[in-house]
C-alpha cells in the first residue's frame, strides 16, 4: 500500500471529504470504486488511521486468491471472534459451523449474516467499529453476499463499513465513490518527487504513459532503464510491483490466451479481427473470440465487437515484459503476414520482427511514413522514421531520417521528444543541408530564443542551397526564413534569403510563397498575393494539404491579407486536429484567431484561442506561451481592458522574443486609445508606422486607425501627416488589403475640413463586408465630424449604425462612441456576458456540434459542456440550442471565414 499523499493534495482532501463527510455520525457504508494504483488502498489506510485515532475498533482485511466460503469474513471478524460466546446458542453455533469447515455444506449464506451482524453490533456496544474490505473483489462470493447485508444495515449503529473494488457495481445498495485519478498538476509534481534524476524525455515518456496512476507514476521511474532498442515505440520497463498490481493473473492464462495478448500488445490499432487473424498464424491453428474470455474475466482488457484495448498502457507493457524477444518478433510477423490491406501498417510490423540492419526494408518503411501518416496518425510516422533509421546502414542517411521524425514531433508538439531525435540525428554524420534544418529545428522548437547563427554561418547555410535536391533547397529555404523573422535579423540576412529564393524555381510551392512574405512582406507582397490560391481554388490545388494551406495562410497573414489568410488558415486547422499535429495547429490557431480580431470576428477569435489554450496547456508548448500571450494581449486592448492588456503585454516582454515586439507595441498603443491617453498612445504607436517603406510589418498596417485616432487627439498631426505620406510610399508597393482598406479613413481623419467630407464618403464607398470594424469606426468618425458641422440629423444614423455594430462585435469603446452621442450605455455584449469557456462551446454548439462531440474537441466530459449551456442560456435570453446560431454569428462573417 501507498501514502495517502500519493494523491494530489487538493484532490486526496476532496476524495476524503466526501468519503467521510457523506457518512452519517451513527454509522454508514460506502464503496470505493477504481483502477490498480489510483490510491484506493491509500485512502482507506488515512480513513483508518483516523477512526483509530478516534477511539474507534478497527477490522479489516484484504481479499486473497482463498475461495473457501467466509474465509474472508473470518479474517475480518477474527479480532472480536472471542466474543461470539455471547451470542445466542445458534447464532455461535451458525459462526463456528462457517468459519471451521468441515466435511459438511457450509451453512446458508443469510444466516451467518445475521450472525455476523449481531457480533458487530455487540462489539459496536462497546465502542464504534470501522470494518475495511481492501481488494473487495478478491473475496469470496459468500464473503462479499454478507459483507453488503451488513453495510446494509449499519445506519442506526456506531459502525462503518468501507470496501475498495476495481470494477463493476461493488456493493448493492451501497453509495459508490469512484476514486479519481490524478489530475495533471498533480500527476507533475508526483513525478517530479520520484523521477528527479531521469531524462526530461524519460519524464515527458512515462507521464504521457501512466494516465495519472499515482501507482505508475511512482514505480515507472523505479523501473526505469535506458531503452533497448531506443524509440518512441519500446515499450517500458516494468517492475513486479507494477505487474502484480496490474496484470496479476497474466501467467495463470493458457497459452493461446497469452499468445492473442501478445498479438494485441505488438498491434498499433486494435482491431480485434486483424488480432484474432494473426493469433490463429501464431498458433498454427484457428482462433475464436472466446479466447480472450478468461483475459477479459482478469480485468486485463475491454472488447467490444470489433475493438481490442488494454485497461491501461502498463498492462500492455507487463504483456511485453513477460516474452521473449524472439516471441515478441513472432507476433510482429504473423501481423505482417495478415495486414494485407495496409501495406504500411504490414511493412512496420515486418521491420519489428527483424534483427539488426537492414537497408532495403529501412528504405520501404521510410517511404511508407507517408501512408502511416494518412491512415494510422503522426506517432506512426514517427515510429516509422525511428524504425527505420534504426535498419540504416548509411549514417547520413539515418541522421536525415531521424530529422524527418524530429519535424513531425515537432509538429505534434512534442518538444522533449523533438530535442531527443535532434540529438540522435546530431550523432550521424549529416550533410549541410540536415545541419542547417538541425539549427533552424531546434531553434523553432525551443522555450526561448537562441542566439541566432553568425551572419557568415546563415549565409553558408543558404550557400548549401544550390547543393540540395529541390525538396531539401525549399526545406532549408522555410527554416532560413524562419530564423529571419523570428530574430528580427538585419537587411543583410533578409536579403541573402531573398536572393536564395530567387534562385529557386518552384515559385508556387507554398514553402517559397511563405519564405517571401516571411522575410520581404512589403517588397514581395505582391507577388506573393498574385500566387496565393483565391477562396474558390484552395480545393483544386494540387497537393493542397494541411501544410501546404497552413503555409499559403501564413504567407497571406504575413503580406496583410486577413481574409484570406483566415480561409486558408481555417481550412488546415480541422487537418490538424484531426490529424493530432497539435504544436502546428496551436501556431495556426492564433495565426487565424489575430486575423480574425482585425476582421471583427472576435467571438470565433476567441474561440480559436480558447482552444489553442488547451492545447498549451495539455502538450506544454513554451514556445507558444509567449505567442498566445501575445494574442491576448491585442484581445484585451481591443475590449478596452487596458490593465489586463497591459499585464499581459509584460508578461509577453518577459520573454524577450524580437518577432514579439511590434505585438507589444500594438497591444499598449491600442490599449491607451481605449483608455483616452492618446499622447502615450501615440508614442507607442508612431515606431511601428515610422519606418522606411519597405520595413513597415503587419502590425504597423494593423496599427494605422488607432495611429491617427491618437494623432489626432493627442499626438503631433503634422508629424502624423508625414508618417501617413511614407506609409502610402509603402501602399503603392503591396496590395496589403489591410492597409488599403484602413487608409482611406486615415486620409479623412487627417484632412482638412474642406476636404474631410468627401475623403470619409471614399472611405465609406469601399467594399467593406468582411471588415466590420472598419465601417464602423469610420461611420462613428464621419458621424462626429457632421455632429461638429452641427448637421446632427445627418450624423444620427451613422452613429447608430457604429454602434450597433460595435455591439454586435463586442467592440470596447475605444473611441468614446456613446458619450459622443449623449446615449445610454449600450447593452453588455455577448462576450460580456459569457466567459470565455461558456462562449467557446456556445459557438460550437451554434455550428451544430453535440455535448460530446464539443467536449472530445476541448477535452471535458459532455456533463460539464451541458453545465456550461445550462448556465449561458439564461444569460442571453434564449431556451434553446436553435436560438444560437442567429445569435453568435458575427457582422462580416460567412461561411468561408471558419474552418
């Protein structure tokens, strides 16, 4: 048994709570219900430990493989067995009858319970009485039969009876406490106390494998040996305890039993016809389902009708450990041999049941990653990378093999396991163009910012170009870009990656599309923008994957095109997620969630947010932290919560991250236009819009209309009026639409009287259906401007039109709209009366989605969904799911702007 502090604490006090806070004073029964490990056995030992304290007798026994009728009620009465002469004559008679055997039938099952019953409640007289079943499912039956009579019956008595199950319905009529397992802070800091000297990968492997069991999670790291061979794939060590606890009937099953487990613990997917198949080949003889029954009976596996999975990873794991290599190698081939129509699948169970190197079978494998990829998930590419790394003979080779792997790790947010295979390719002799991917790899994938390369070794890393095969000279040419734009690196740089681009001829490629806008947005915008698929051909693409949308929207996001970056981006978001690539769909979440903030779109902004949170939260990206931060940093100055946005802001300048930068400047400008600090505001602003035309960034378009609300109110307008002349310098160079659109409103507001009037109808006269905020922040300008010709009958409409739109957006106000026109406060938006969570899943409730279905997106149950809704509709003033949609879809919005 385990400390009671192998729960969490918060989590072991609330367990403990309930347990016995839901007992009455005179005495109560209660069930704990859950798998090995989870800290059964734990609790009851604190239960104990404090009736004991209390004064209270304390009986207790655990269940044992004995099935002897009441053999476990004798050990658990045993300490007040000599008291049973006080009973009445049939009673002590029915008691010894059960308890000494004898050739004899044992007697009826009810009347030892009253036995029993009276015994307790005679030792009860006498002080309260705890009786604690640990194990309760290995009793006896009989045992069991009285032990619920008796908990049953306890109420008016100073009596306690406590039992610990791992399945099913324990004790009928008994209340049930499913003991939880840990929650993830609490599951870290388990570890941590217990894994302190291991690999950060090591850590990273056996928390993404125990599930929380306090019991993994002690004992994996116990177990814990360098891995033979190494790969994301090799199972874990096990130790005894483990396999005691949770596989503790497995040598005890026949052997076609253990021969299906083995087959099931070597598959990857658990179709249990593909396992049966391969058994009957193991075998050499015909397998039936009825096989797995016993495995099933020792609460080893689930099945359902066409599915096979093991309670928990460390039963597979205990399965593993139990066989042979050469068993092991056996399962593998007889899958192979049956998986005749996935022939990915069927060529990585082939390279598992060979022995050492292997260069054709390496070569198949490497080219089946790919349909691994499609049909099984990113962890099968990436085990198929390893794999066949591991059979390669040639070191170059295996070292770009294991780069391959790193990237899709990468992409799936796997950081620790990312920086492992780094290191495993770093070990290789790799050619130019792999150290390079080596660089710009890790550096994309760490917490914080590395000093960038030498000036000398970037330009020899882009001189390596003209070597490499068309695929490796556009991979280098991304990572290149990358780096570029994420350290801010001087014109030099930018220009060596734009001449290495120019020396490439697959101009179309999404690669060489986002290493332009990524390096020279302006300069290049706009043969980027010609290039970039329109909405009606993103489908027809060739090869218009998720990487290859996810590209084409970064490079529309980087040139100012938010439209149609948001349609691009939120194409490849659902490719993502359900391909599991959650570190590329985190990135690409808040790339579409900051489009879709400048669009107006802000309740599915925050949704995308919301989302890309958990995900942070789940796979522990600290690369994304800061990016995330970021992004709610412009949210919050957009609402006009100046301090929260502020707060943030220093949180995001802590990181000390150069691409970061121009994100705090907008963020603090915005915030301090919304709070009428304008001077400050303007501050803040003017560096992201004074800069020479090529270097102006798509935070400084972004920046244009609270630039020039600033300048107006409180900054230098003629100084602004020169900074807006350079700006349309750098407009006549790119076609940035979020430039274009905003420019004509910073004419208007910077215009003489005379000429102010027909520069806001121009601004007015634009296509604006996908820019609400746009519209209506030049309406409210155009508005103000008549109020102060004193044509207010003219400027009324404007001014509601403005306002109804902010509303509807949810829009802070950040120009003063409302005291403007003497008007009430207008009414809470929607986001101010929902949070954040209740917003989230209103919005997918809205796109149609079930309580399930929304809760498999943000990892809740489907209670706690229906909780949320439960709590939002009151708020908006409905009583149904169908009243949503009208409700949360946003001015602007069309079916193309959500993925």
């Amino acid at each position: 048994m385990y400390e009671a502090g192998l729960l969490g604490r918060d989590q072991q006090v609330r367990v403990l709570r309930d347990l016995l806070g839901g007992l009455p004073a005179a005495g109560g029964a209660m069930a704990l219900r859950g798998g090995p490990g989870v800290g059964k056995s734990a609790l009851l030992r604190a239960v104990a430990e404090r009736a004991q304290a209390a004064g209270w007798r304390l009986l207790e026994a655990a269940g044992a493989s004995d099935d002897t009728p009441f053999s476990g009620l004798r050990a658990l009465l045993s300490p007040v067995l000599g008291t049973a002469g006080s009973l009445p004559v049939e009673q002590g008679d029915i008691l010894r009858s059960a308890f000494d055997g004898g050739s004899g039938p044992p007697p009826e099952t009810l009347r030892v319970a009253l036995a029993a019953f009276s015994l307790l409640t005679a030792a009860a007289a006498e002080r309260p009485v705890v009786l604690i079943a640990d194990d309760a499912q290995r009793l006896d039956g009989p045992t069991r039969e009285v032990l619920a009579f008796m908990a049953r019956r306890v109420n008016d008595n100073p009596i306690v009876v406590l039992a610990a199950f791992r399945d099913g319905r324990p004790l009928p009529g008994v209340p049930v406490l499913d003991v939880p397992v840990l929650d993830q802070p609490s599951a870290r800091r388990l570890l941590a106390r217990n894994a302190a000297t291991l690999p950060p990968a090591a850590r990273e492997r056996i928390l993404g494998e125990a599930l929380g069991n306090p019991l993994a999670l002690v004992e994996l790291p116990t177990a814990w040996r360098p891995l033979r061979p190494p790969g994301s794939w090799t199972p874990l060590p096990v130790n005894a305890t483990l396999a005691s606890a949770f596989a503790a009937g497995l040598g005890e099953l026949p052997d076609r039993t253990r021969d299906a487990l083995l087959v099931a613990a070597v598959d990857q997917v658990g179709d249990l016809s593909e396992i049966l198949a391969a058994t009957s080949v193991l075998a050499g003889r015909a397998i039936a389902v009825e096989v797995l029954d016993d495995a099933v009976t020792a609460s080893l596996l689930r099945l359902d009708r066409t599915t096979l999975r093991f309670r928990h990873p460390v039963v597979r794991f205990t399965v593993l450990g139990a066989e042979t290599q050469t068993r092991r190698q056996a399962a593998d081939a007889a899958l192979a041999q049956v998986l005749t129509d996935d022939p990915g699948l069927r060529t990585w169970h082939r390279a598992q049941s060979v022995n050492g190197p292997d260069d054709e079978l390496a070569d198949e494998l490497a080219d089946a990653h790919a349909s691994l990829l499609r049909r099984h998930g990113v962890v099968a590419a990436i085990r198929a990378l390893e794999r066949s790394a591991q059979l390669t003979t040639d070191s170059v080779t295996r070292g770009h093999r294991l780069l391959a792997a790193a990237e899709h790790a990468h992409g799936l947010g796997r950081i620790r396991l990312t920086h492992a295979l780094i290191e495993a390719a770093e070990h290789q002799q790799l050619g130019a163009a792999d150290r390079a991917k080596t660089r710009w790899l890790r550096e994309t994938s760490d917490a914080e910012p590395q000093p960038g390369p030498a000036r000398a070794q970037l330009s020899s890393d882009i001189g390596e170009l003209a070597e490499c095969d068309p695929e490796q000279a556009l991979d280098l040419l991304l990572g290149a870009a990358l780096h570029v734009h994420r350290t801010a690196a001087d014109p030099a740089a930018r220009a060596g990656v734009i001449e290495a681009a120019e020396r490439l001829t697959l101009t179309n490629d999404p690669r060489h599309l986002a290493a332009l806008a990524l390096t020279e947005p302006v300069r290049h915008g706009r043969a980027v923008a010609d290039r970039l698929p329109s909405h009606g051909t993103v489908w027809y693409l060739p090869g218009a994957d998720a990487d290859g949308l996810r590209l084409f929207g970064t490079a529309a996001h980087e040139i100012g095109d938010p439209v149609r970056a948001v349609d691009l981006l939120g194409r490849a978001a659902p490719i993502l997620r359900e391909q599991g690539r959650l570190g590329l769909l985190v990135e690409t979440l808040l790339l579409e969630a900051a489009d879709l903030l400048l669009l107006g779109v802000w309740s599915r902004a925050t949704q995308l947010t919301e989302e890309a949170r958990l995900i942070v939260a789940e796979t522990r990206q600290p690369a994304m932290v800061a990016a995330l931060a970021g992004t709610d940093a412009i949210t919050a100055a957009l609402r006009g919560q100046a301090v929260r946005a502020q707060e943030l802001a220093d949180t995001v300048a802590a990181w000390q991250r150069p691409e970061l930068a121009p994100t705090l400047r907008l963020a603090r400008g915005v915030a301090r236009v919304g709070e009428g600090r304008y001077t400050e505001a303007y501050e803040d602003l003017r560096p992201l819009l004074d800069r020479p035309p090529g270097d102006l960034r798509r935070q400084g378009f972004a920046a244009v209309m609270p630039f020039v609300v600033a300048a107006d109110r409180g900054g230098d307008r003629q100084e602004a009026a020169r900074i807006l002349a350079a700006v349309e310098e750098t407009a006549r160079v790119t076609p940035a639409p979020l430039l274009h659109v905003q420019l004509p409103y910073a004419r208007a507001v910077l215009a003489p009287d005379a000429a102010a009037e027909e520069l806001y109808l121009a601004a007015l006269d634009q296509d604006l259906s996908r820019w609400p905020l746009v519209k209506a922040r030049t309406e409210h300008a155009y508005g103000q401007w008549l109020r102060r010709h004193r044509q207010a009958a003219r400027s009324r409409a404007l001014l509601l039109s403005a306002r109804t739109a902010f509303d509807l957006v949810g829009a802070s106000d950040w120009a003063g709209h409302s005291a403007a026109q003497g008007a009430d406060h207008p009414l809470p938006s929607i986001a101010e009366l929902l949070s954040p969570q209740e917003m989230l899943i209103a919005r997918l409730a809205a796109e149609g989605l079930s309580n399930r279905e929304i809760g498999e997106r943000l990892y809740l149950s489907h209670r706690t969904v229906a909780a949320h809704l439960y709590r939002a509709f009151p708020k908006l003033g409905i009583t149904s799911r169908s009243e949503l949609t009208p409700l949360l879809k946003p001015p602007g919005e069309d079916g193309s702007a959500v993925g």
